[in-house]
C-alpha cells in the first residue's frame, strides 16, 4: 500500500482550457510570426496549417505533464507549441491528393488547395524543423533533457510512429481488421503523438524513470480513446460539425464497423478507464488527476462520457 | 602573424574518399538494416532513397571536419550518416511530379516512380525523423553538442534552409535574377546543407567557437562552387552520364544562363578559392588542408578544377 492512500489530498483545480487553448495560440503565433523571414507564400502556408482553430489538445497535455513534475511553464509552453506543429505537419501530409485527398480541415481549405501541393509540403517540412529546433534549443532546460525530448518527437514521427501508422492506413489496411490490430492503427496514428506529447512534458521536468511507463500507457489508452471517438464522428458527424471531411473511413475496417457505433463507444469507455488506472496504480507520480484534466478538457458531446469514468 | 606559418607542417594524407564512401555506405545500410520493423514497403522506400549509388559527399564533410578537431571517428560517422538521410529526404521531396517531376535519380528511378507519391513523402518524413532521433541520441558525444547539432541541422533544413530554398526555386526564381540572387537562392538549396554537415562535424568535436565562422563561409563558397557545377551538368550533360533527368533547368535563370558555361565554370573557380582563403586565413582551426581533402573527392572532370586552385 502506498501511504499516498492514507489521507486525503486535495485534487488540484481543473486547469482552464479555454485559457490554455489561448496560451497556445498566442505562443504558436509569437513562435511563426507574421512577416517572419522566410518566403512569404511559404511562410503564410506553415502559419495558415498552424493557427488554424483546434483543440489544441497535444500542447495541453505537454504543459499539463510538465505542471505534475515541476517543469518551467514557459519552457513546457514551447515544447507543446513544438509537439502541435509535428501534429499540424502531419494533417497537412495526411490531406494530400496522394493520400487522404481531404479538401476541408478545422472548417476551411486544406493547406495544398490554398497553397498548392508543393507549398504543402515544404510548409510541413518546414514545421517539422521548426518543432525540431525549438526543442533543442529550449531555454532554461538542461541540455540532455532537451536532446531526449529531441528523440522522442522523433521516435513519435518516424517510420515505427505516424508515418507508419500512415503508410499501414494508405497500404494496408485490409491486413488489420482484427480489433487488436485496429487499435494497434490507431495507436500509432494518434496515440503515439499523445504519448510523446506526455513524455516531452515529463522529461522537460525532470519526471524520474519509474513514472514515464505509466504515463505512456496512459498516453496510448488516451489516444486510443481519442482516435475511437473520432471514428465514430466519422461516421456520425457532417462534414460542417466537424470542420473536415467525414466518411473517409467508409470501406475501411474501423472500431466502428465492427462493433458499431455503440460499441465502439463502450471500446472509448473502456479506454478511458484503463487510462485511470495507470495513473491509480502510481500515486507517487502525482498523476492521478491528470485524466480529470484531460477529460475536463475533450470535446466530448453532452457530457456522456464523463458519467461514464 | 600566426605563429603557425613559420614553420614547415606536414600536410595530412589525403583522406581516401572511395573508402570513406564505402564506410558511409556500410554505417547507412546498418542504420536503416534490411527487414526493420516499420511497414515493410515504407522502409524499403526508405532504403531505396537512402541507399541508392551517391558521392555521400555531405556525409564526408561532417566526418573530415570532426577529424580537424579531434572529434570521435564512430559518431562523426553516424552525424554524417544523419546528414546524409537529410539529404536522401530532400532528394526524393524535390522530385515529386508536384515539384521538378523527376523520373530518375542517381541512375534509377526516383522514389516516385517506384514506390508512388504517398510512401515517397512518408519515406522523406520517416529519414528525417531518424536523423534528428540519430543525432540526439549519439552516444560518446556531450549532451550540449547533441542539442546543438539538431539545432543546426533543423536550421538548414527549415524555412530559411533547404525548404526555403526549393520554395523559391518553385515559385519565385523569376525574382532571383541577378548573380547574387541567383548565389543566394543556390546556397539555400545547397550550401546550406554543406554548410550543416561541416558545422555539425565540428561541433560534434567541441571546436572553439571563433573557428566556427570561417567554416561557415568555407562551406558556402564550396556550395556555391558545387552548385554552380550542378548547372553546368545540368546544360553539359546527357542523362545518362548523370544519373538524373537534366535540361530541368531549361528557361530559368541560372548562372550558366546568365555567363555562360565557361563565365559559370570561372565562376565555381573564384568560388573555391575564397573557400581556401577563408582557411588559410585561420591557420589555428587546423582547417588549411580541408579543402585539398575536398577536391581530392570531388567529382571533378579531368582534373580541370584542380589546376586552377
């Protein structure tokens, strides 16, 4: 039994998102702002795929890992910021014509049909080395925390991460229809950016070793959650209420059609409760309300889920 | 006076860059082995791009550098091989049927063509990961000089960089006319890169701080000279002796329209001769024979350079 369990804490206070969400913004902005250096078209598309409307959710759950270990918010701010231009980048390249061909995202244009695929691309590339510099560059952050952080954003993007998760989703598909293998798809599509963006946090601070397992697996069941969710939207939504293309999964195995849209909702439950009970089993991580946070925090509809956990 | 030019140093051998090349190779095809765990089409793209017949002259550069300042040979090897996978991603996204549509390279098809335009991106996304994820993580070398070198690689690689670079080239060449436009618009799509690899070596090695500017410019003017070279293949060449589609040049202002192949060819000349005198003129970075070293390995016709310089 840990003494954690003896007397009771108080649960800290659910963060503001809203005010966070802004926070992010402001910083993406200050970070990318108009007017920089670089080739104008060029840099009007990295901005244009960056500061779009979104949930923000990714650089959210960077500060808030960074906040339960004692990380400097500032610098916690920034390695989000970095976290969510990898996560901009990605859905700019998932839009593509060769791949999604999505021509709607956060309710406007996609970044290739306003700028042009190649602008697309070089603007993806080109948030990508920003997210890679800035976090190596981190101030007030020692140096092998900053090279760490390095590779875990890379370790999330790479070839056994999203890229792969996309290359499987564009490719093959068909050979994951098992519901193991489903989520082991949208592990790797969604889950993994959610597990850096928690052990960036983490690792900024100084987390000790023994609590980044269970923060990753928290991290993956989050993701799982999230990306269940987002199928069942796919399915559910019009394409106006969630400001992208919907029905892009039809034909494709997903948690939804096979187990239906009640099901796959159960499937979101349950990862949500897993996710509580990784940060339970280790109290003296001090993350046992993190998931309050986050689930403070999701766009869910009607509160239904948050009755559930 | 530099009490370093009075007396007699030995020159070092000149390195053998047919060997170094063979231990480029080696190190890259163990980096990214055959059979690895991510999507099997993905990482063969990924080999393919990387791998195929090249000078690895990037690669080089990192390694000599680091050599000049007592640098350790194993991870300088693996810096290099990080700027290499940089430049194999570059390569295979400047090819793309939505940039210069390229349909050979390095004397086979591009990545294209041979894997299509999704897997190819996802390829280039997937080798830059794993060089900034190599780089953070080398081991033997200080966890500052790690930071760094993903800084400096990041920096050329971004919207003031590489990408920066080809942007322009797609979208703005017609306002980059003049010689010291087009100079500018060739080193961000070369030199800047040049310019990392040598950086990148010499950080890896902790060199001081002072010897880092002359380096900088000794890899621009290389760059430029390089490039320079490019556009004269470019007009000279055929395909076949090339390895890649040319005349890709055709209507737009380079420095072989502008002054003529034998102007453009003087042009590259002067080039490197500021390299040496940027060199020469810091006898104490150790850094005078490097571009012996250079030109020793570049691919050169009939030895017409090495006269002149």
């Amino acid at each position: 039994m840990s003494t954690e369990t003896t007397g009771w804490r108080p649960a800290p206070p659910l963060p503001d998102f809203a005010q966070l969400r802004g926070q992010v913004l402001l910083r993406l902005d200050q970070l990318l702002p108009a007017g920089g250096p670089a080739p104008p078209r060029l840099h009007d598309a990295m901005r244009d795929a960056l500061l779009g409307p979104g949930k923000r959710l990714r650089p959210i759950l960077t500060v808030l890992a960074a906040r339960r270990f004692g990380g400097d918010e500032a610098a916690a701010l920034d390695a989000g910021c970095a976290v969510e231009m990898v996560h901009a980048a990605s859905l700019v390249l998932d839009d593509l014509p060769c791949m999604d061909n999505a021509l709607l995202r956060r309710g406007r244009p996609t970044t290739h049909q306003a700028f042009g695929q190649d602008t697309a691309i070089l603007a993806a590339i080109g948030l990508l080395s920003q997210a890679y510099g800035l976090l190596a560059a981190l101030p007030a952050v020692p140096d092998d925390r900053r090279a760490r952080m390095v590779a875990v954003l890379a370790g999330a993007v790479g070839a056994q991460g999203l890229v792969g998760g996309q290359e499987i989703d564009l490719h093959a598909r068909q050979q994951h229809v098992a519901p193991g293998q489903v989520d082991e798809l949208n592990h790797l599509k969604t889950g993994v950016l959610f597990v850096a963006a928690l052990e960036a946090g983490a690792v900024l601070a100084g987390a000790s070793e023994d609590c980044l397992p269970p923060l990753r697996r928290f991290g993956r069941h989050l993701g799982l959650a999230f990306q269940t969710l987002d199928d069942v939207l796919d399915v559910a939504a019009t394409a106006e209420a969630a400001g992208k293309d919907v029905q892009q999964d039809a034909g494709k195995p997903t948690l939804v059609s096979l187990f239906g849209v009640e099901g796959a909702w159960r499937r979101a439950l349950d990862h949500l409760r897993l996710a509580r009970a990784e940060l339970d089993a280790r109290p003296a991580c001090h993350l046992s309300a993190l998931l309050d946070e986050v689930v403070a925090g999701l766009p869910l509809p009607a509160g239904m889920l948050r009755r559930g956990i």
